[in-house]
C-alpha cells in the first residue's frame, strides 16, 4: 500500500476490505511521505520493518529485486490524486499490478498516458470506483441489459454532502486541505471527488457515455480555490438526457448518492444510504422493491452477496468485492489460465472519468451553453 498511513481516511477501509475474504495479505508499504510516519504506520500494522519504505520510488525499486515468491503481487494506491500517476507508473514499470484510488489522476493529460503505461506493460489496472460493486447496482445494471426498463430516456444522479460547509481546511483538516487544493486534487474539488461517483454510476448500470454537458461551478465558501458546489445538465449519445449535480455545502447530507434511471418501459431507483434495496418501477404497475440476498435477483447479483437477506451489507462489502475480482484476474494470471470476464473499473473508466471532469471544468468557465465531451 502507498498512503493511508495514521490519521488516513480511505487507507484503513481499503485495508478491511482488501482483508475480508481472507486472500489478500499486507506485506509491504510506504504509508507516508514523512518517512518516521510511514515507520510508525507500518509498525501499527505489524509489518517487518524492511518492508516498510520512506519513499513509493524505494519501495518500487526493491520489491523489484525480491525472489518471486517474496516480492508483492500488486500495490493499493490510496495517496491524494496527484501522485496516482507517478506511483502507479513506477510500479507498473517494475512489473506489479495496480489497484488505484478514483480519480486515477490530476488531468486528463495524465490519465492517456497512464493508460498507454497500463497497455505497454500488460499488467492488471483496476480503479476503485466502489460503488459498482454493490450488488444491487449490478441488479440494476443487469435490468437495464435485459431491457426491463425499455431504452432509457434519462439519468439523475446526485451526490450531496455537508462537510465542506465550513472552511475547515483553514484549520488544517487533512482531507479538506488536499482536496481543496489544486496542485493536489487537481482542476476541481467537488465533482472530482464524488460528482465523478455520479458519473460514473450512471455509466455504469446504463452503458451510456457522454456526448455533451453544460456545468456550472460554485465557490460558496469565501477564499476557496475549487468549487464545492457542482450543476450539470447532460446529452448522452443516443438521446438520452441526464442531471447530475454533486454539492460539499448541503447541510445535513452526509454520503446521499442515489440515482434514478427512466426508461420507455419502467425506472429504477437506488440510494448509497439504503443500499440493499432497488426499487423497480414497471409502467402503470405498482412500484417493485427489490431487495440484496432474495432468491429472486439476478446471479449476478447473487455473486456479489455475502450476507444471507436481512443482514445488512454495504460500503466494505462494495470496496471488497472490487478486491475480490483483482484477485481472481491476478490469480489467473499468475495460474496461466486465459482471462475471464472481470467485473471492476479499468484504466480506460479511470481516462473516461478524467475526460468528464476536465470537461465540467472547461463548461463552467466558459460562457458557452453546451461543451462536447473531450475527446479521449
């Protein structure tokens, strides 16, 4: 692991579920650029101390030089966005996997040159866009395959949040600073954080890319470099429309992520909060809530159950199953067997994410109505 070292947020909750089905094991990181706070880290997570690295360029070169049966399968990246690209290049480059935290990089720019790195290398690249990997969002997605809900004619997703109400990056709060920061989160602050969640959900469950977008930006806080506060309206290829908006200044609301997706024949809806039910919405019938763990949903969403119905299982579950679906494409690799059908975010999710938020940017300073989605 590179990053989430004491104090880290998204660190520990990669760490849980990288270690829920028992086939994963920590055995090396750099937890910090502060080379004593990536010691400590390593010793609250009882690694051996030669495995424990100041720098991401040490550890990449040593691990490098281990036999194989010692040296690590793949690295988890869990860093703020702009040191996804270095680290992830270094590491790819000595030959090991990568599993990155979303989004892959600071520019798009970046994003196709790491994507040309990921192909030159022939390694395994997965993103963590967690959130496709509840299993009611593949129930979702295959109703949608299946044409249940007919063409679909729009997309409204949305995720708002309240933490940012305040500038609490003043104050020295570390996931408020790098993320309001543009030399470290990149062009924007809200939609590159969560707002690319939204997209990439809608992507995800429909099949529908982007053609064109209208955004505007907010900076509600006073002295704020980045909004916190994101609009937009949305054209997809093949006519269907869309809203996405994502908000860090909505009082109240902690992780509300939901989506509704209509359809000549039906809608579904599904909620991050409530995040075991989809409801279903057939055409001049009663509405349909279906619920994770029933014998009724698809085997695809079976696959990704855990926990029998009633027994409640959600965010460390979705990030799991992320995990779970790397390790059965690395364990392939490493068998010889020819490669299946895996279910996680490539590098080309983590490029199409890259061009929809530098996109947003360039529609919410221009005074252009509609921006075509940048070619990547």
């Amino acid at each position: 692991m590179i990053g989430g070292g004491r104090d880290a947020f998204i660190g520990a909750v990669h760490r849980m579920a990288a270690n829920l089905d028992g086939q994963i094991e920590l055995v090396a990181g750099c937890f910090s650029s502060d080379a004593e706070k990536s010691r400590l880290s390593g010793q609250d997570l009882f690694l051996a101390l030669g495995r424990v690295y100041s720098s991401y360029e040490q550890m990449a070169e040593r691990e490098a030089k281990l036999p194989a049966a010692q040296r690590l399968d793949f690295v988890s990246i869990v860093t703020p966005n702009h040191l996804h690209a270095p680290i992830a290049t270094a590491f790819l480059q000595q030959g090991f996997h990568v599993v990155c935290d979303k989004p892959m990089t600071r520019t798009l720019e970046e994003a196709a040159a790491l994507r040309e790195v990921v192909n030159r290398s022939g390694k395994i690249f997965a993103l963590t866009h967690n959130y496709t990997g509840y299993p009611m969002v593949k129930e979702a997605r295959e109703l949608v395959g299946r044409g249940e809900i007919g063409r679909v004619l729009k997309i409204v997703a949305e995720y708002p949040q309240g933490w940012l109400l305040d500038q609490i990056e003043a104050s020295g709060h570390k996931q408020a600073s790098w993320r309001t920061n543009p030399e470290q989160a990149g062009a924007s602050c809200c939609i590159g954080d969560i707002g690319t969640h939204a997209e990439n959900l809608g992507r995800y469950i429909t099949g529908l890319e982007i053609d064109s977008l209208c955004a505007d930006f907010t900076a509600f806080i006073p002295g704020r470099a980045l909004e916190d506060d994101g609009n937009l309206l949305v054209r997809y290829k093949g006519g269907a429309k869309g809203i996405l908006y994502a908000s860090q200044i909505s009082a109240g609301e902690e992780n509300n992520l939901s989506i509704r997706i209509y359809g000549t024949k039906g809608s579904l809806a599904w909620k991050q909060e409530h995040p075991n039910e989809l409801t279903f919405h057939p055409k001049d019938q009663p509405a349909r809530i279906l619920r994770r763990g029933n014998g009724y949903v698809s085997d695809v969403a079976k696959k990704f159950t855990r926990l029998p119905f009633g027994h409640p299982e959600a965010f460390i579950e979705a990030f799991a199953n992320i995990y779970t679906e790397v390790t059965r494409a690395i364990r392939d690799r490493l068998e010889g067997k020819p490669a299946a059908d895996y279910d996680f975010p490539t590098v080309e999710d983590g490029v199409a994410g890259m061009a929809f938020i530098e996109t947003a940017v360039k529609s919410a300073s221009s005074d252009q109505k509609w921006i075509s989605l940048i070619k990547h």
